[in-house]
C-alpha cells in the first residue's frame, strides 16, 4: 500500500481483499468477513451479483462509453425504469458518475431554475465530496438545525411549526434540499410532520423539493426511496451507491414540471462520461433484480427483525443506548466502547461501519444478505458487547 493515498480520517481495515461473493469477502490467504456494510452502502445486491455480472459482460462486448453527444437505446430504457420507481413518468433522467455528482448536478440545476431564490437544508444533511452542494456555505443557503427545534428542546415532541422553525425565512426560499434520513450516516428521521410542514411551505411558494436518496434510495430503507415514508412529490432526486451495485453510476431525476421549465431555460453541465451505457445497463438490472426478487419487502421484514433482535441485546446491556433504523440502514448508539466494538467484530469476522468522530456503528448489509449471517453477527456482537461492559 506505499503508493496508494489514503484520505485523512479513513482507517485501512482490510488490506488484502482479492475476491467477495455476495455478503463474503475473502483475503488472499482465504480468511472470510461477512460484509454488513456494503462497502459504503453500494453493493446493494451483494459482491459478484451473477446478474449484475452477466449485464456488466455483455454490455463491455457492445459499448461502454459513448460521450455526451450521442446515446444508445440501453439509456432511454434504463431511464424508463427509474422513472417508473421514482414515479415520475413524464420526467428525464441524466445518468452521471457518483452520489456527489448527483447531488451537485441537482443542486445546480435547482438554482438555475430557481434564480435569486434561497436553498434550505438541515446542518446534519451530507451532501457529498465537492462542489457547492458538499459546502452548502455561501449566502444562498439557509441551514436549519432541526435537532434543536424549539419543540423538540422542551420535550413535546415536533408540533411542526415551533418557534425555531418560524425563523425560517421562507419567503426567501425556492429550493428544499432533503437527505431523507441518513443524516450524514448517524441514521436520524426528522418527524414527518416537520417534513410535510416545510414541503407544504416551499410548493405554496411554487418551490422545489430535491432529494438526496443517495444512500437511502434503492430499496435501502424498505421503500424504493427515503421520501416515500413522508408525503413528498419531489422535484428533483439524486439516486447513487446501491443503483449501480458497486459500479461509478448515479443518477439526477427531474420531474416532468422540471423538464418543462428546462424548456425555456438554458442548463450548461459538462464532464466525458454523462449517459454512458454501461452504467446505463447496470441500473436497469440493479432495478429489474430488486423487483423479479422482491428485494425492497425482504429488506423491510429483515430489517425489522434485525432491529427487534437488537433492542432485545439493548434489553439486558446498558452500554447501547440508542437502536435506529429504516429496512436495512440501522446505527447502533451505544454510551461507549463503540471503536472497541467496531473492532473486536472486525477481529471475529464481520465487518460493520463505524462513524468517525461518534459511538455509532452502522449496519447496511446488501438487500440479498442470508439471514444466517445476520444470525451469526446477532451472537457475536451479543458477546463482544457483553464483555465490553464488564
Ligand atoms: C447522503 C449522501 N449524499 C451524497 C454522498 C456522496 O456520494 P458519493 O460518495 O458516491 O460521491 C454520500 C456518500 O456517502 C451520502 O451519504
């Protein structure tokens, strides 16, 4: 590893990974991990996915790579499966490379359409790697800090408009930028009724509602998408990670209001692998997959018994303190100890995520993960926990 970069803040924790087959994932001397974390939310059908595979070969024996002036019908019949999840019939996708791209893509798209107008965020939203999405620090941006609504502070629970929220300068804002939970990976819900309250603020001022499913999105959350558990018609969603199952595509979607607007409105973006078909490819199998399978039920049953199994360990162990999760996005808070945790699975052969800078750990194994594994993990970490609180 002398010549690779490693980023400030990330943790070398496999070295020596040479092959993976669904959740397993096998070192050079055939020592195997179970993968619970889908190597950053992405392999969301599993490593080596036969299907995905079997796309991924026959579309590199036809054509990878067109650039933005031509197109190859793969890209108009992927793009009508993503509008039939994201039901959005009459709207348009752009097929791009990663999350942050998407995100980006989205954000600028919205302030181009949006002139003058203001976006609204939340502080704990993450928005991706670059660009002015991933800053969110200029004059255009107003950052709301829902953890600290004025109603939430004394205990009421969300009333939706509390004194915190009627701040909200929403006559300045055209633009609501939402990552429906992940909450830049502490997996924390903002209550739909602040949802539906600031949606309802920014479609009467004609606004535009743009999603972030890019860790949520993709049956992760046992709906297609975050959005889908509040009441959102969104304008505009940026999909990555899990829809090109560990292959660099992701996607911007706009609705059919928004590509009307586009009609009139020039729109300048440009990089070499904008709708490329292999990515193309890849999203209508990832798609086709998680339905011939029924993948997005499965993860919601799994991830409701994962987190029942877990709040029964919680039960007789004080050291967790917080169990949350949607489907198979799940963080398990605990009061200390989780690095040591986090470790000592690592040590026992299960790979799980741990957020820097907090005592969480995190567990998003692919939609297709065996529930023995899950079982075998629900053991270990029943054990590794009891003997961290001793
Ligand atoms: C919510 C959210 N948005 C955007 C991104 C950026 O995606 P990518 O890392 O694929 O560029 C991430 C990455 O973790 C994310 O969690």
């Amino acid at each position: 590893m002398k010549h690779i970069i490693w980023s400030t803040g990330h943790e070398l924790i496999l070295k020596d990974i040479v092959k993976a087959e669904n959740c397993d994932l096998f070192d050079s001397k055939g020592n195997k991990y179970i993968d619970l974390e889908s190597g950053v939310w992405c392999t969301s059908l599993g490593h080596s996915n036969p299907r995905i595979n079997s796309v991924f070969f026959s579309q590199i024996k036809k054509i990878i790579h067109t650039g933005f002036n031509y197109c190859s019908p793969i890209i108009e019949k992927a793009a009508l499966k993503v509008l039939e999840i994201a039901n959005l019939p009459n709207g348009k996708c752009e097929f791009l490379c990663s999350g942050s791209e998407a995100v980006e893509y989205c954000v600028r798209l919205a302030k181009t359409l949006m002139k003058d107008k203001k976006l609204l965020a939340f502080t704990d939203g993450y928005f991706g790697a670059y660009g002015e999405a991933s800053k969110r620090g200029d004059t255009h941006w107003i950052n709301y800090n829902w953890h600290k609504c004025s109603c939430n502070n004394r205990d009421i629970g969300c009333i939706a408009e509390c004194e915190e929220f009627s701040k909200i300068p929403f006559d300045q804002i055209g633009v609501f930028v939402f990552e429906p939970g992940s909450s830049s990976g502490l997996v924390k819900f903002p209550s739909k009724k602040l949802i539906d309250s600031i949606s309802t603020k920014i479609k009467d001022n004609n606004g535009l509602l743009v999603m972030n499913e890019i860790t949520t999105g993709v049956g992760r959350t046992g709906k297609w998408f975050g959005f889908q558990h509040y009441d959102l018609s969104p304008d505009m969603i940026a999909i990555g990670k899990g829809i090109g199952n560990g292959y660099p595509v992701s996607l911007a979607v706009v609705s059919e209001k928004v590509s009307d607007l586009l009609k009139n409105q020039a729109f300048l973006y440009a990089q070499s692998h904008q709708n490329d078909p292999l990515g193309a490819s890849v999203v209508k199998e990832v798609i086709d997959t998680i339905i011939d399978e029924n993948l997005i039920d499965r993860c919601s049953v799994l991830g409701e018994k994962l987190k029942s199994d877990l709040n029964k360990i919680k039960e007789n162990n004080s050291l967790i303190k917080e169990i949350r999760g949607r489907g198979l996005m799940i963080a398990v808070e605990f009061k200390k100890e989780a690095r040591y945790i986090h470790a000592e699975l690592l040590k026992r052969g299960f790979v799980v995520a741990k957020r820097s800078g907090h005592e969480v750990i995190r567990i998003d194994p692919a939609l297709t993960v065996k529930q023995m594994d899950i079982d075998l993990f629900l053991k270990v970490f029943a054990e590794i926990v009891e003997e961290a609180s001793e």
